[in-house]
C-alpha cells in the first residue's frame, strides 16, 4: 500500500469514525433519533449537527473506497503481463441470502463461504427476532 494509499484510508475512516461520534453526540443532546426499520437503521433529526454528521459519514466511506482502488490502477503499456492473470469477483447480499459471483479462486473457498453463512445467519436471526417483537 502506498503512502498517498494509507494517508487517505486514514482520512476516510477518521472522518467515519467523527461523523459517527457527531451523530452519538445529537442523538444524546436531542437533536436526532435513531430508530430501526426492520433491522436498518434511521436517522432523523433537525438541526446542523446531525445534517454534518451523515454528511461526514458519506464523504468517509467514498474516501476509504476511493483510496482502497487506487492502488489497483497501473500504467500499462498495452501488453498483456506475463504470468499475470487478473481476477475479479465480489459479494451481493440480497437481505440475508449472498450471491457470489468472480473469477477468484479466493473466493470459493471454505473460508469465505463459511464466513457468509455465519453473517447471513445472524442478519436472519435479527430479522426474526425484530418481527417477533
């Protein structure tokens, strides 16, 4: 990971980790509520404080994924690498249900399905437990 890399991951979740605390700080003096639907969290309130805070938070998670790419982007000179095979793939969570899909082995593994289960797992058990009330 580079220096320009780490400075604005470090950048990215600091202003994360602020607007959440921002957002503790008007849910505690009242300027915002913090309800669940279903087992997603909402935000509302009035005010500067909580409008700063989601903003915070947004501009955070588009600066670590920003910083999180940038090291994936090489200057090639339109040859293809030799010995090099490029991989892709990703997860889509669709409620509790994962869908994968790629070419990486990486992941096809036990571990990462293994992984999936278990969150899957739990976002169901929260589900029905958020019903059941």
């Amino acid at each position: 990971m580079s220096g320009r890399q780490r400075a604005l991951l470090g950048a990215g979740i600091t202003l994360i980790l602020g607007g959440a605390l921002l957002l503790a700080w008007a849910v505690a003096v009242g300027q915002a509520e913090l309800s669940l639907f279903l087992i997603i969290p909402v935000v509302h309130g009035t005010g500067a404080v909580t409008a700063l805070s989601i903003l915070l938070i947004f501009v955070g998670f588009a600066v670590t994924f920003m910083s999180l790419s940038f090291g994936n982007f090489r200057e090639t000179d339109g040859t293809p690498e030799e010995g090099g095979r490029k991989e892709w793939g990703g997860v889509i969570l669709l409620g509790p249900i994962p869908i994968i899909f790629g070419s990486g082995r990486s992941l096809r593994g036990t571990w990462p399905l293994l992984a999936l289960a278990i969150i899957s797992s739990l976002l169901l058990l929260m589900f029905i437990l958020a019903v059941a009330r």
